[in-house]
C-alpha cells in the first residue's frame, strides 16, 4: 500500500469495492464473459484510464481476451505482451501514437494466470496507476485462480469418468487411479471391492504405489492371484471391518471412502483407501477422492448388474473371460452359425408327480427350484451354457461362448452332464426336506444332439438361446426317452471318436409330429 494519503485512500476503495461485486457475482454463479465486461469499465474509471484489457484462462481453461471497449487497440502491443510474459515483474509502459498502455502479469502464488493493461489517453502517472492496477489484479486474482480451479476439478472428474466407462472394469479402473494420481499427491490406493454383491468368492484387491510420479499396481486380483492371506483379510475388512489388512499394508491412517449401493436398502460393494504422499490432503484433494471414489461406485454397481445378466447363462470362469474384453458381444455373443451340442432334461411324470406326491403349489416350486439349481450347477461344471428352462425342462448348449472345444468333445460334455444329472437325480430325494419323493422316487429323461445352431443374444431381453431344426429335434427326442434313459441322436453319435467312454445302445427310431423323417437315436449309458 502506498504512504501517500489520497493514493492509499484509492487502493482501500477499489479493493474494498472489487471485494463486494467479486462476492456478488460469485452468488450470482456469473461466468468471467459476463462479469468482465462489467468490471473492466469500473476498473479504467478508477485508474483515469479510457480502456482495459485482460487476458486470462477462463471457464474453459483456453486463453482468452477480454476488452473494454470491445473494439480497443492496444498501443505497443508487441512490447506490452513480452514486457508481461512469464517470469516478467512489476509493470511495463508502452506508448504509440500518443497513447500509453501501462500493463503486468497476473500470477497466484508464482503461477501465471495472464496479463492486465490499462489504456490511457496520455503519459500517466506509471507508478500510481500501477498501485492501483495491482491492486485491483489481487483481487481479481483469486477471483481467476477460483475458476481455474474448478474448472480443472471439472475437466478431472471427466477424466475418471471417461476412465471409467471402459468396458473392462479392471482397465477402467487402473486408468481412473492414473487419472487421480496425477491430480492427487498420492502415496497408495488400495480397492477391494466384490463383483457380485452377495457372493464374497469373487472379491477383488487393487493395491497401487506411487512410483517415479506414476502409480503401478502392485496387486490386481482382477489380472493375476494375490497372497491369499491378503485376500481374506480384504474379505474380513469389507464385512466386517477388521482393520489387519491395513495393518499388513502400513495404510491405518489412510482415508477411507466405502462404496455403497442403494438407498433404502444400502449394501456395501467396496471400499477405497488412500495415503497422501504429501502428509494429509487438502480439501481440494479430499473433493477429488469423493468423486472418484462416487464414480468407482458406480462402476461397481454397472459391473455387478452386467455380471450378473451375464452369469444368468454362463459359468463364472466363462463370465471373466467375457467381461476382460471390451468388445466380447460383437466378439462372441453376436449371432453366428455354430456345431453345437444340445442337452434336454425333463424330470420323468412330473404332471403325475405333481398331482399325485406334491399336490401343492409350493412342494412343486420348491422341487423344481432345488432341482433345477443343482442341474444348472453341473451343466456349468462341464462347460456348458444355460439357455433357459421350459417347465421342468432344463436345456443347455455346449461349445458357446468361446467354441475352445472341437464339435466331439462338446458332444462328450453334453453326454457326460447328462449322466451326472441323472446321477443327481436319483440321489436327490435323500436332500432334507423332499424324503417324500423316496417313495415314488426321481427320475429324468434326456435327449442330446450334436447339431448346426444359430446361437447368439437374441430379443429385447439379450436372451442367449440358439434356432435351428436340430434345436427342435433334441427337445423332440427328449419327449421319446424313457424314465432314467439318455437318448442320443444317431448322426451324432458318429462324431464320438473311437474309444470313447460311453456305451451306445442298438440304433432305435420314432416317428414324431410335423418331422417327416422318422428320428434315428441310440441309448447312452457309460462304460
């Protein structure tokens, strides 16, 4: 501030006066296009001076210039903008024509933010009026640093959330902790999230360190396996808090975001911890991790709904593998012609069953439930797909999604599921709460081919199911098999290759509606 009186009375003024409609138009949300043009004006009055120029980074963090009046031509404009380059000080005086351009750099803590000039008709006062122009950038200067500020907040959390909305959740999320720690003093950042809310087999550790300015996963369960110790005791932290897997990775003190999902139902999905190579973390910081940690959320939540639509049809092994690549629909869901091998199974009386043993609507659910979840259980432990259930008729299909297996040996898996569901089957009345079914006892029926398939997503559902006339035969050769008895297409068959392991009954054959080919088919027992 100056010793002289007036002068100093000025500086009071302008920065008490600049303070107030600063304040205001930052409750007014004004952006810079629209406060400028009416504090420039202001800010020459005060000076003597018959125009402003500033030029700043604004809401859009571009350089931009903004004059008042709009058409104003700076005098010296070469000089005035080396004399207030980067790293310049104080002010610079420029003089063309009989016209002065006193200007200086704006900064923030060293920081450049831009120029400001004032325009004068005549030689002024350089010293006086640069007082009073510095006093009026200081307080334009937070005013500059404040939406610079938030709009790198902003252009951040863009950046987590495109980050975020790559299809692979684990690639997703190794460039969203990129992301934050080039705009965070991050030390470390552990993740430990599940993929499927209610099912802790499937939970997942990311642990990432700050390494020469870059984070480096240095535990991804999502890529390879981790200490199992370190595994169980994320499960423990996320269930129920124990607090040794921070003890094991130094992170006690670390903060801690926890993801939750629902609102009237909340269920904790993750959580996120994070130490601060700079001590703690400014507020600045701690916005940041808030974001990330809603955005982590989310995805979280997508990967969850979009595991378990995918789970619905096929075996979690085969659900990972899908979703670790960000073009698996068109890669391998889209519909295709396929060799694929089809599997029937029809609890054998069941009409007689449900009349006669379970007579009620809920011993009949409840058969068909449990039953039908141990049968989808062993179609997945043989590789097969789940295509849907049709009463208490299971149908899976074997080669899909990735086709890995040769067409004989998708028609070994299909064959081999049938005689452990059969198996299973007739254990299954000794499972507490069905020994009524001891009596009568539980049986299937089951048809299997090995035949051409359009396969794929199909509907307004996404439902993955396969058409063909050898999808049609399959559920028709279901309907000839006896109680107990797996019934395999004849021309199938041929494709078993020699020494296999089943033992093919005398060729047979039926008659079956709107086919006019009677249907050739073999018992299958194994060996």
């Amino acid at each position: 501030m100056s010793d002289d009186p007036k002068l100093l009375r000025a500086q009071i003024d302008i920065h008490r006066e600049l303070d107030v409609r600063i304040e205001a138009a930052q409750r007014a949300r004004q952006p810079l296009r629209a406060f400028l043009p009416e504090i420039l004006p202001w800010i020459a009055e005060r000076l003597g001076a018959v125009g402003m120029m500033l030029q700043t980074y604004g809401e859009s963090l571009e350089l931009e210039t903004f004059r008042w009046p709009a058409d104003l031509a700076l005098p010296g404009e070469r000089a005035l903008i080396t004399g207030t380059d980067e790293g310049s000080s104080g002010y610079v005086l420029c003089g063309e024509a009989g016209r002065f351009a006193l200007g200086q750099r704006l900064d923030v803590a060293g920081e450049t933010f831009g120029r400001a000039a004032a325009i004068f008709d005549h030689e002024p006062d350089a010293d006086r009026a640069h007082l009073l122009l510095d006093t009026a950038c200081e307080e334009l200067d937070n005013l500059l640093h404040a939406v610079r500020a938030a709009r790198q907040k902003h252009l951040v959390t863009m950046q987590l959330g495109d980050a975020l909305r790559h299809r692979v959740l684990a690639d997703g999320l190794r460039e969203a902790v990129a992301v934050l720690g080039r705009a965070v003093p991050l030390e470390r950042i552990l993740l430990t999230f599940v993929a499927e809310e209610e099912d802790a087999s499937v939970l997942h550790v990311q642990l990432h360190e700050s390494r020469d300015g870059a984070m480096v996963a240095k535990v991804d369960t999502m890529a390879s396996e981790a200490p199992r110790e370190m595994v169980d005791d994320a499960r423990r932290y996320l269930a129920t808090g124990d607090r040794e897997l921070l003890r094991r990775l130094d992170l006690l003190d670390a903060q801690e975001e926890v993801l939750i999902n629902g609102v009237t139902h909340s269920v904790v999905v993750g959580k996120v911890l994070v130490s601060s190579s700079a001590g703690a973390f400014n507020t600045w910081d701690r916005e940041l991790l808030a974001a990330f940690a809603g955005y982590v959320r989310q995805r979280v939540v997508d990967f969850n709904k979009e595991w378990r639509r995918l789970s619905s049809s096929f075996r979690p092994a085969d659900v990972a593998r899908l979703v670790s690549d960000d073009d698996y629909e068109r890669k391998w869901l889209a519909p295709r012609e396929e060799t694929v091998a089809i599997l029937y199974v029809d609890i054998s009386g069941f009409t007689r069953l449900s009349e006669q043993v379970l007579q009620t609507p809920e011993r009949v659910a409840a058969l068909v439930e449990a039953w039908s979840e141990e049968a989808i259980g062993l179609l997945f432990q043989h590789g097969g797909v789940f295509d849907k259930m049709v009463g208490d008729c299971v149908i899976g299909l074997f080669g899909p999604p990735f086709y890995d297996q040769r067409p004989h040996e998708r028609l070994d898996a299909a064959l081999s599921c049938a005689v452990d569901i059969r198996e299973m089957t007739r254990r299954f009345p000794t499972r507490p709460g069905f020994e009524h079914l001891i009596a009568p006892g539980l049986a299937v029926s089951t048809g299997v081919n090995l035949a051409p398939l359009f396969v794929g997503i199909f509907g307004k559902n996404d439902n993955f199911t396969g058409f063909s006339s050898g999808m049609n035969n399959t559920a028709r050769l279901q309907g000839c098999a006896k109680r107990d008895e797996i019934l395999v297409m004849a021309e199938a068959a041929l494709a078993l290759p020699p020494g296999h392991r089943f033992q093919l009954g005398p060729e047979e054959s039926a008659v079956v509606k709107n086919v006019a080919v009677p249907l050739r088919y073999h018992p299958v027992d194994v060996r």
